[in-house]
C-alpha cells in the first residue's frame, strides 16, 4: 500500500489543483523562482508540468476529475439499489424501507463493511452481491485517489486566496512552508475530518440507535475499517439514511489518512536518500560519468542530471526520449540548441 | 508510479556502461541481485540509485525487508493470539479450539473480514477488538507494500539465471521486454496467484464445510474483498485451520491486484504525458527558460533537464538542492567541474 497509494492520488489530484491557468496571476507570484513549472513544487514526484492551457485539456483527458468520479458514483450505486431493490424479497434480516435498504445494503456491500444485518438468500442475490462487491472495490479506489486530494486542494485554495488579498504576511514564504510540508498538512486535515466523522458516527449511534458509548464508538471502529462483525450495525431507517453518507464518508476517509501516513514515510525515506547522495563524494571517475557531452567539464546541468539519476528520480530511458528530441531539434549538430536551430528543425512541422 | 518498474532495471543497466570501469564488477554483481533484493521495488521511483556496496547497507536501513515484515506480522498475530485468548470467555460465537479461535479471530479482524461468528461480548474485549484493528489494517498494508512485490523478483531472478544459462536467447533483449511490461507482467503473475487462492478456497469451503458450490464461492468473495458478511464462514476446526493462512493470503493478494491494475493505469497515462511533452513545439521563449547557464545557446543537459521538469519528473526543488552542492564543489567558479575542482573542493573534507 505504501508507496503506490501513496502516488496514485499526487497523480489524480492535478486536475482540481489551484494552479490552473485560470489562477496563473497567483502562480506567477507563488513560484518566481521557478523558470518553467510553476505547478512542479506542489507534487513533489512526477505530476509537476508546466500547465498551460493546452495541457488543461490533455490532462482532463488522462486524469478523470473529481465531478466524472461522483457521476460514476452516482450511476453504481443507482444501478446497485435497483438490482437489490428488484430482489429484495432474497434478502433476509432487518428491514426498514425496501429503497432506503436496498441503498444501504449496497453501500454496505461496496465499502466492504458488511455487517451481515441484511444477506443475500439466493444464488442470485449472492452473486450479484459478488458482483457488486468487486466492482464497489474498484470504484472506493477511484475516489480514494481522488475525495481527499480535492477537499485538501479546495482548501488551499482558499488559502492562497486569504494570503493574497493579506499583503502583510510574505506570500512566497507562506507558500513555501506550506508546500515543504505539504504532506504533513493533507495529514493534519483528513485526521481532523476524521476524528469528526468519528465523534459524528459515536454520538448519533448513542442519540438514534440507542446503543450505549461504548458499543457505539465500537460500532464507529468496526464501521470505518469496514470491520463490520455486524453485532452492532444500523437497524432504524433514520439510522441507515444517516449510515449511507456516513459510512461512504468515513470509510473514504480512513484510507486517506493511511494513505497520507505513508505518503509521509516515503517523504522521509526519499528525503534521507537524497540526502545521502548529496554527501557523496564525487570522484573522477563520477565526473567522466556525468559529462554528456564528452568536452572533459560537467557543467551545472550535466551534474544536476547525474545525480537525480543517482537519486533515481530520472531514469536512463527517459534521458534517452529526451536525446532523441534534442538531436532531431539540433539542425546544424552543434551539440546546443539555438533560435536558429529551432527555425530549421521546425519549419517543415508548420504544416501540421 | 508509473515508470518505476521501466526505470529500476535500467538504472541497473547504466551500470554496465563503459564509463564506470571501476565498480563494474561490483555493479554487474548488483543488477542481478537488485532483482532479489526486496528492498528495492517496493518505493519505486524513489530508490534507484548507481549501487555500490556502501548504498546497499543505507537502503537496509531505510526500507523494511520482507523478513523484518514477517516478523512484525508473527509478533502482531502472537500477541493478538495472546490477548484475545485471554478475554476468550468474553467473546460469544461458534468456537472449537481456544488457541485455535483466538488466532482466526485475530486475523479474521485485522484483515477487516469481519465475519461476526465470533464477537467480542465485553467493553474490554471491543476496545481490543479496535485496538486491533486499526493497528492489524495498518500492518496489512506494510506487507502489501512488500509481499507481492517480493514474489515476483524471486520469480525474475529465477527467469533472469534461466535466460542467463541459456545464451541462445538474447539476454539484453530480453530483459528489455521484461522491463518495459515490468507492471504488466507483475499483474499476470498476481491474478494467476489470485485464481489459485480463490479455487482452493472454493473447493475447500465445499469439501470441508460442506458447502454448496455457489455458497463456496460467494464465501470466497465475500471473504477475499474482506466483505465478510458472516452468513457463511469457517466453522469447523479443520476450516479455522485452513483459513488462518488463506484469509490473510488471499486478501493481500486481491489488495495487491488493485495496486497493480492501478499501477498499470498511471503507467499509461504517464506515457502520453511523456509523449505529448515531447511533442510539444519549442519556441524561443522555451529556450531562455532551459538555459541554465545563461550563455545563450541550450545544450543537451539543459535540455534534458527542461523536458524532464516539463514531464513532472523532476522539480525545482530538486534541481535547487543539487545546483547548491555543485556551487559547492565549484571551487574555481567557472561554472563547470573539473578533476582540479574535486581536489580543492574535496580535499578539506578528507578530515571528516
């Protein structure tokens, strides 16, 4: 889980970041330092392109947003309560309102709560429940690259917002505190919805479902770590109409926060890696690895380039990709590229 | 996320090169081993770095081995054994053996399967259970992070020595087309292990339980995804037997096929980023900005360096942390590193 959760949601969550061209007047002053991507600090691994408004349309096209993400929401669990709604009379245990089950049931099913309150009691309702099952799984996962990222970017948003119309505080160095710990702070946010979501869960089971503190707060860990020993579950129709947002919410949550976690340890981990090949020292024969070029000096890029590839941050394929592009653009094979490069090699494209 | 499995090995790769005579034998050493050391592949992008004895042991130190998870995961279940069978009499359910009961209820909780055959019946015996199982879905994702990743480089360096001793098969092109469907290959090999749990569990559940076929393979899923609605589980000691090691098998497995699947996914539209980036005209304003060194014409490096940031590999933090080190090691300011830098940068060091 650890590290590939840990970039699913940096990968999803560019769409809905604040840096969009519509906000570039912010970026502009967010990132001066910055020569080309001013979206790069946000993400620290591999999400950090130079948005432009070409790029907005491409990435829409690669990452699915937030909105496409609550409509396919939508659509399941519209699809999910009218198959269990169509076969309810093979579902036994507790019922309340045969729609208002059926929803519970499926978000119950989806989040892989299952309490086992209500069960399917035909081979058709087991395997759609199957079904539903592996499918839900699939889709908490879409979210969970996507719900946190969002509501976390929202409210930066509104961060940068009040910082800038703030003049006194220092806006780049506000910005860059908040983006070194940029991890810290997505963990700070989603542990305190979470903790909400918990109190919220705890007091609603003792006020409506009438289960003691204990049993509630049990109900509470039992529910979100989709647990779910189905002793203490949500038997009254107020108490599942309140279950089927909450459950969702919360389940979504505590994943987040796991996910966070580790984002956070790999953040360690890599820092003290990087930190550890800064320390090296570089021999002679490090220098004859580093210069590309071949003219017997390694320039400033050509050692930023060796020892990112040391970091492993960049890849001997990827440098390739790009040489091949350098060299198609290098039209008079000087070995640097100047203005006049870039009118030959690029003419003849015009036409494309 | 997404390239990590492409850029790992061919890191490793770079080491053959000619440029690097000294550590040859030692790096030639590596590439093969890599493949077996578990700590590397589980932080993808992050932890590739030119390996030299030295490395080996700091990574050690920074990723958890797959046996150092093992043993967490016995001292988990050890204790969680020890606890549980302690409040035994507080839990109510169908129960065969003590030792035997407190065990599966200990990982029927910590996967969040969550059956509810067995329950806990006590204040004190809830709030272990949720100790437990917040403390148990934390651990489930430290062995996703690390188990199948594991599996499948014992598998490689297997086929790595097949192709080796076998020199009729071109051993780099081969390798080559491992690595570029490095995440392709990894989720064949975890759905054909998923196949095999959920077969096994079904005809089990069929033949010890005493199930029907359909309700078998309803309890498979229903487990696998941590569903567990509990209508249907392992009842009989020979059945708690089998799934004390099937449940946790089987649910990391699924866990880790989503990771992969979405794994893949990043993979591709990491891709079209990379493709679409390098497609991407270059104009003047372009060139200023990739000129690092502000001498008016962008070379090779430079422009390797814009692309990658361009791409999101890169960021400019990373960039400011290596161009102070070079600073650094620049001891004539002529804005290159030569073997004469080295010594008067390096030299005071010696001490250290």
């Amino acid at each position: 889980m650890a590290d590939h959760g840990v970039k699913q949601p940096l990968l999803a969550g560019l769409n809905d970041s604040p840096l969009q061209p519509k906000t570039k007047s912010i970026d502009r002053r967010r990132f001066r330092h910055c020569r080309s991507a001013p979206a790069m600090n946000a993400f620290p691994e591999k999400t950090h392109i130079a948005l432009s408004p070409i790029s907005e349309s491409v990435l829409s096209k690669l990452y699915p947003t937030f909105r496409k993400v609550v409509v396919i929401l939508a659509i399941y669990l519209g699809i999910g309560t009218f198959c269990f709604f169509t076969v309810r009379h093979q579902i036994k245990g507790k019922k309340t309102n045969g729609i208002l089950d059926s929803l519970y049931f499926c978000i119950v099913t989806m989040t892989t709560v299952g309490y086992g309150d209500l069960v399917p009691d035909s081979f058709t309702t087991k395997l759609l429940a199957c079904a539903f099952v592996f499918s839900g799984m699939a889709l908490v996962g879409l979210i969970l690259s996507r719900a946190a990222d969002y509501l976390v970017e929202k409210q930066e948003t509104l961060m940068v917002k009040a910082i800038h119309s703030n003049h006194t505080i220092g806006t780049t160095e506000m910005m860059k505190e908040i983006e070194t710990n940029r991890v810290r702070y997505k963990l700070l946010m989603v542990t305190t919805f979470l903790v909400l979501l918990m109190l919220t869960g705890t007091v609603f089971l003792y006020k409506v479902e009438n289960l003691n503190l204990v049993d509630s707060f049990y109900c509470v860990c039992s529910t979100i770590t989709t647990l779910g020993y189905g002793d203490k579950s949500f038997s009254t129709k107020g108490g599942r109409i309140f279950a089927v947002f909450w459950i969702l919410t919360s389940t979504i949550c505590l994943g987040q926060f796991f996910l966070y976690l580790a984002e956070l340890n790999a953040e360690h981990r890599q820092r003290a890696l990087v930190k550890w090949v800064l320390t090296l020292r570089m021999e002679k024969v490090d220098l004859e690895e580093a210069d590309l070029d071949e003219d017997g000096v390694v320039s400033a890029a050509e050692f930023i380039i060796y020892k990112l590839k040391e970091m492993g941050k960049i890849s001997q394929e990827d440098i390739a990709l790009v040489m091949e592009e350098f060299e198609d653009l290098d039209a008079d094979q000087s070995g640097t590229l100047s203005a006049s490069d870039l009118v030959l090699a690029q003419s003849p494209r015009k036409g494309c």
